[in-house]
C-alpha cells in the first residue's frame, strides 16, 4: 500500500505561496524553499507598513497645513493653539484638505485662529 502524501494540499499550498512570490526578483519567486522565506517576510511588512502609513500620511498632513500657515504668517502650533482655543474641532486630514483645494476657507480659520489667540493673551494680560 502506498503512503499517504496529502499530495493536493501539498501541491496547492506550494502553488499558493508561489503565486504571492510572483514579482520577486530571482529563485525567491521559482522555489517554494526561498519563496517561502520570501513571502513571510513580505506579509510582515505588509502588516507593519499598513499601521505605519497612518502615522505618514499626518505628518504630510502636518507638512501641508504647515505650509499654508506660514504663508499667512502664522507657525503650525500657534495655528493649532488658537483652533483649540476657538473651538474649531477640525481634523488634520480635513485642514489639509483645504489647504490644498480651498484656500480662502482655511484663511477663514486661520483669522479665526488668530482671533482667539489674540482674545487668550488679552485675558491673559489683563
């Protein structure tokens, strides 16, 4: 009797890791040995780089609202301390956002940041 081989899984699960390895460079995309190896290590850093990319994108964010603060002659954290002082809770994505694409609405909220910084260091001198 001959043994038993599991040969379909086998062959389907080698298949399957060689699919993902297609695109590599060399025997890491030919042989299930170093493909293997290969794909492991492609999945975590697939994992790693999906939590990372959030952390990239605010700081282009950060980056862009920066910019077009300065270009209303304000720094980034005074920006920041005068919409928390405001009341203006937007996000980084959304400033940004208009930043780019509407100019004269973030210069809008940029006076209005300025307002209460001017508004919080009055009551702060007085």
């Amino acid at each position: 009797m001959p043994r038993a081989t599991n040969s379909p899984a086998s062959r389907a699960r080698r298949k399957r890791t060689l699919l993902r390895a297609k695109g590599f460079r060399g025997f890491r995309s030919k042989l299930f040995r170093y493909a293997k190896d290969a794909v492991r290590k492609a999945m975590t850093y697939e994992y790693r780089d999906r939590k990372r990319r959030k952390g990239q994108f605010r700081r282009l964010w950060t980056q862009r609202i920066n910019a077009a603060c300065r270009n209303e002659d304000i720094t980034y954290s005074r920006f920041i301390e005068g919409l928390k002082a405001a009341g203006i809770e937007a996000d980084r994505k959304i400033l940004a956002d208009l930043a780019v694409n509407d100019a004269p609405a973030f210069s809008a909220i940029i006076g209005q940041a300025k307002q209460a910084l001017e508004a919080k260091s009055a009551a702060k001198s007085a």
